[in-house]
C-alpha cells in the first residue's frame, strides 16, 4: 500500500512519483526482440491502402478490420502490457490501460492523446517511451487516468454533500476528533470536497481527519498532489479548486492511500465516523454479489458506533445499473446498518453500542 499526505510541494510530488516508477534500465535486451518483432509488423503496412489509424480518427468496422489484418493487437497488447510492468515498481492494473478494452490497433491510435506525436505504428510509439522518461511518465499518467473516467470536479452529488454539511453543522458541538473516509476517491475531488464542507462549516484542521482511498497508486498519488502531468489544463484547474484548502492549512489532514477493498487484507485504520463510497457499488465496477457482500461488509466493520456510511452514484438510473438500489439498501441492513436518505443514493447509520 502506497500513502500519501496532501502537498503541493513539487519535491514532494517528485520523490513520491519515483517511488512508483522502476528505476530506469537498459531496455535493449528485454524489448529488443518485441521491436524487431513490430517493426516487421509495421514495415508491411507500407503496402496497406489509406485511411490509416491516425488520432481522432472515426475508426470504422472496415479500419478495424484492416488494423486486425496486418497489425493484430493480440501480437502487440502483450509487449504493452510488459512495457506497463517494466515501467512501474508495482503491478499495474492492465485492464485500466487503453489496450484493454479495443479492438483494435486503430482503435487505440484514435485515442492518442497529442504529445505522443505521431505514432501510428506500435514499434514507433514503443521506442518512445522505452527512450524518453517524461513521455513514459506522461503516458502513464494517461493510460490508467484516462479524463473520461472522472467527474466535474467535487459537486457530483450536490444532495449528498448538503446533507452531509448539516450533518456537520450538527456534530461540531461535539468535542471529538471527526474522522471521515472517502473509500472510492479516484483522484481525489471528493476527498478534498469533505474537507472544504468542514472548512466553510468553521471545523478546526486539527478536529478532523479525512483519507481517500482508491486502488491505483498513481491516482492516489496524483489526488495528493492534484496534479496530472498527462494534462496541464486538468492540473490546473484541479489546482484552483483545492487552493483555499493548503492555503488555510485544511490539506495538511488529508491523506491518500492505494487501497484494494477485495484484498485478503485492508489497512487497519478507523474506526470513521463518516464514510462515502461513491460511484462503486453496484455499477460497471463492483457488482459480483460476493463483491459486494465483501466491501460492504467492510465498510460497515469500519464504522465507530454511530457512524454513517453513504453510498450515491450516477448509474442507478442509467444503462450502467447492474444492482438495485433496494438490494443495496438491503446489504446495509444485513450488516446492521439502519437505511435512511441522506440527500442522494443510499445511507446507513451504525447503532450506538
């Protein structure tokens, strides 16, 4: 597990970074025979007719098929996938990577993002990145944060947080240290949402805590120093955004860590007497019944008494549903948890003991 605490020091940014980068190496002998195997492969497009894969390009049924037919991706996903486990000191989580889910080569030209350059041939787009240590980063970066995957910033679920700031409004009275989870942060708005709704609610740095946890370790240390080196306007407006919480010294209680909420093992942190799993529960990520048993089970374990667990998405009411709302109200129910509205998706409220 890889822990990070909120800072917009570059140094800290840096030397945090090179923790989950492998240090650089000769790559000659490891990829060599991968680059002489798609340098083949691209030297026979040169007899392919155009349209070629090119970024942005509408990738029809006819270009996949071309793409399939003289580079198949089933030679070049697995030299990727190694490039991913050469180029980071932990094991990457390949099916976030753009190779994942295409189809085709083509499919994953059209999604470039423009400082790869031109590369419209896999051995190109490989020596790059074995060669240039800040393209890998970037490309890194961008391959398990693709935009797409986040929101617009840390009002997703206006309801939710109301709800959540009266709730704060009525705890401050209360002479304890809070401690707040957010156990789905991804890159981190959410996390940093909780803090700003205690800061403008006049709660002290040193009376809450808040984590984040997420499983990919470039996010959680992206969401620690807000910033994307894959996508400067993204960094910068992610920046203005939690300004005012490192200005007034709020961030120094926010910690991110990776975590995996399946594993054999979670951190043994807590107990939280506020936790939030947004956009997780019973959607495209997490909806194997078993899974969900586990994490909310979990979550539920990880509550002091009196504590409350909320859980608010997007796809519920969309095409992404894949579990029921009631059915998670439900699973609260069976570990205890007593179900109520909390603004927005489903709350549950651990007992006093």
């Amino acid at each position: 597990m890889f822990s990070f605490k909120a800072s917009l020091a570059a140094g800290d940014a840096d030397r945090r970074l090179a923790k989950l980068l492998a240090p650089g190496s000769n790559y000659s002998t490891s990829f060599q025979s991968s680059l002489r195997r798609l340098r083949r492969l691209s030297a026979a497009v040169a007899a392919c007719p155009p349209p070629w894969p090119a970024p942005a390009l509408v990738v029809t049924p006819e270009i996949h098929y071309q793409s399939e037919l003289w580079l198949p991706l089933a030679d070049i996903r697995p030299v990727f996938e190694r490039f991913y486990c050469w180029a980071l000191s932990y094991p990457p989580i390949l099916a976030s990577t753009p190779f994942a889910d295409a189809t085709s080569w083509a499919g994953v030209v059209s999604g470039l993002p423009a400082f790869v350059g031109a590369a419209s041939h896999p051995a190109t787009l490989l020596e790059r990145l074995l060669e240039d240590g800040d393209l890998r980063t970037k490309f890194l970066c961008w391959s398990f944060m693709p935009r797409r995957f986040y929101g617009d910033g840390s009002d997703r679920y206006p309801g939710q947080a109301a709800w959540i700031g009266a709730w704060f409004d009525r705890c401050r009275q209360e002479r304890r240290l809070l401690r707040c989870l957010d156990a789905a942060c991804g890159v981190g708005a959410s996390t940093y949402g909780v803090a700003r709704l205690l800061m403008e609610r006049g709660w002290a740095q040193e009376r809450f805590l808040v984590d984040g946890w997420t499983l990919d370790p470039l996010e959680a240390w992206a969401a620690a120093h807000a910033t994307f080196p894959h996508d400067s306007h993204w960094s910068a407006a992610f920046r203005r955004e939690v300004a005012p919480l490192f200005a007034s010294g709020v961030a120094a209680s926010i910690t991110f860590r990776s975590t995996d909420l399946l594993a054999d093992q979670i951190p043994a942190l807590g107990p939280f007497e506020l936790i939030i799993c947004n956009g997780l529960l019973g959607g495209p990520i997490i909806h194997v019944w078993r899974d969900l048993e586990l994490i909310a089970g979990r979550l539920a374990g990880l509550l002091a008494p009196g504590g409350m667990l909320l859980a608010a998405d997007h796809f519920h009411g969309g095409w992404k549903k894949q579990c029921p709302q009631d059915r998670l109200q439900a699973l609260f129910q069976q570990f205890g948890l007593n179900v109520f509205e909390a603004g927005e998706g489903v709350g549950g409220l651990k007992p006093d003991q």
